[in-house]
C-alpha cells in the first residue's frame, strides 16, 4: 500500500511543474508532529457534513462546542462567543467545521476568499478517478470556478484537476487520479485523502522564509524558474477561473498533511489590513501538533510568527495561537496522542 500511496504523489508531483527540487521533510526531532486540522467557518454543519461525507469521503470523529473560551473570545475579540463543531477525518488529515452562533457584522459582511488570496485558500482532496468526487460535490450544491470540465495540466501524467466552492465559499481543490495508467501492482485501499492546505499569499519568499524557520525545512520543494514553480496555461486558467494566470510555489511537507503556497503574480493580492474575522465563513485557523509548547513558542517567534495568545485548554490538551506574516491563523497544540485532536492518531500518517 506504501507504494501505492506515493504512487499518487508523485503523479500530482510530475504534474504540477517540470523540476523539482529541495526537501520538504519534517526532521526526525522536530517539536512539531504534525497538522492536528485544518479549521472552517460554515454556516450549516448538517448541510456540509452530508456533502463532505457523500464527495470526498471524510468521517465524522467528533461532535463538540466551543463555548466559554477566552482564547477563542481574544481572537474574536468580544466575549461570548460559541460555536458548533464537527471533526471530520479522512485518512490522513482532519478538518473542523465550525458554526458560530451569532456571528459578528464584519464577519457576516466579509467577502469570500479569493483564489490569489491573501489567507487559507483551499483544501486539497486527492481521490481515485473512479469516486467521481468531483462529480458529487458539484451535484451536492458546490460551484465549479473555471470550467465545469476537469484539466489536465500534464499531458504525461494521469492527474485531473478542478477548483469550486461549497455553498459557503470554502474552496476545494479535488484532483482526480487515473491509477490504470500508473501501472500500480494493486489498487491503493484508500481511494481518497486530504493532500494539502493552500495559503495564497502576496509574498511567497516572505512566507517561504517564516515557514522554513518554523518547520525547520530549510530547502522546501521547489520546481521551476526561479527555484519556485512558474505557470501559465489555459488549462491552469481554467482550474483557477483567473485569466493569464502567472505563479510561483512552494511546498512543505508536514508530516501527515502538505502545507502549499502560491504567489499569483498576474494578479498582485495586497496584505491585509487586519486579518480575517475568526467566524467569517471560509478556512479561519491551522493547527499544529506540537511536542513541546515551550519550545514550539520559541521556533515560532524566532520565525517572525506574532503571539496572539498565551497557552490555555482546550480540546484535552493545551493551545496556543498566532499569526503568520500574512496573519493567518495558527495554533500550537499539545495533547495526548489517543486525543481527536492529535495528528499521531493517523496509523504511518495515512499510509498503510
């Protein structure tokens, strides 16, 4: 199964640019275990639980509230703020959505996420062909972004490709892949993960540099010109929906979940001037499994990362938040490694 699992990546590797280069390994020691999940504000858990499930698959693992919580109130800002929570788990990665009872007026009046950003841009699903994932989510409400049809970017590699959004705007990325034409010597056993987290930024060298300090990665995968991956295509066009679109990337690798970023340069996105409202809906937090709080703390603001919060419970465990130099949202989180929140819950991080 190992080898089918990277089979997979490295189809969408290939795919993606023409040269790679660099690393994007956690070290053996880092303080840093993994991506405990991704958060996402919503408006309908029921709704977004039954298209996530029927589309791509995820399981729900955990039904709890947020209520009574001065970390949560301090980003927020205000007192009293609740929300509903689902954990839903593919097998490699989680995502958390959250319905946030009455909502402030600047998240309500809080745009969509565009596609060049700045912030959390979308969630990646990687699924086999066959699971016509992609099909469901459309027919589950979601809209397609660039052209209904799904593009393949490499003629070479049996990689497909779409944008859309649900009906609160999140993005997903799902790209469907042909495995007949990967000469695998079985099927994989999961036909569908979680492949990364997408941050669109107006800076990637700015954002490269925090995270090879944080992660403690200092050679990301690159490809390309420029040591980054450089694209211009209709077909990427038409995943993106953006007309003469020109980028570059990086990957990091996060133990159980691919942490991407991108720079579209045709089509120059300004930092923001305060970050996004916690309960806007869209992506609104990353959360990291960390060994060590202390030492987490210490290789985040080394990094350049801003300390919003000190540490306080949460989840079983004890967390932390912060902002990037882009001000997304991150949380360092301790807790025990049989907890939901844990990223060690994933057996050999979703291979098997």
């Amino acid at each position: 199964m190992r080898l089918s699992h990277l089979a997979l990546g490295a189809a969408l590797l290939l795919s993606a640019c023409s040269r790679i280069s660099g690393s994007s390994e956690l070290p053996e020691d880092s303080v840093i275990k993994g991506v405990s999940y991704v958060g996402a504000s919503v408006s309908d858990l029921d709704r977004t639980i039954e298209l996530y499930q029927n589309a791509v698959d995820l399981r729900l693992v955990d039904d709890s509230k947020i209520a009574n919580n001065p970390l949560i109130d301090q980003i927020a800002g205000r007192s009293g703020v609740e929300a509903d929570t689902r954990m839903m788990r593919s097998v490699n990665a989680q995502v958390r959505f959250m319905s946030f009872k009455n909502p402030s007026e600047e998240a309500q009046s809080t745009p969509h996420m565009a596609v060049q950003g700045p912030g959390i841009m979308h969630v990646c699903y990687q699924v086999v062909q066959e699971t016509e994932s992609y099909q469901k989510f459309l027919a589950g409400g979601a809209k397609h972004m660039g052209a209904k049809e799904m593009q393949q970017l490499n003629p070479k590699n049996p990689v497909y490709y779409s944008y859309s959004r649900d009906f609160d705007g999140l993005i997903a990325e799902i790209e469907h892949v042909d495995i007949s034409k990967l000469n695998l010597p079985k099927p994989p056993k999961n036909e569908r993960r979680i492949r990364h987290v997408s941050l669109a930024t107006p800076d990637v060298d700015r954002l490269v540099a925090f995270y090879s300090v944080f992660l403690d990665q200092p050679s990301p995968r690159r490809g390309g010109e420029w040591s980054f991956m450089r694209s211009s295509s209709v077909e990427g066009d038409n995943v993106s929906g953006l007309k003469g679109g020109e980028t570059e990337a990086a990957w990091f690798q996060v133990r159980n979940l691919e942490l991407e970023m991108f720079q579209f340069h045709s089509h120059p996105t300004k930092d923001l001037e305060k970050p996004r409202p916690i309960d806007a809906h869209g992506y609104n937090m990353i959360v990291f499994d960390v060994a060590d709080m202390k030492l987490a703390r210490e290789q985040f603001v080394k990094a350049g990362g801003k300390v919003v919060t000190e540490p306080g419970p949460m989840d079983g465990g004890q967390i932390m938040f912060g902002r990037d130099p882009d001000g997304n949202l991150i949380g360092l989180q301790t807790a025990p490694t049989d907890a939901i929140v844990s990223s060690r819950n994933f057996k050999n991080n979703g291979i098997e």
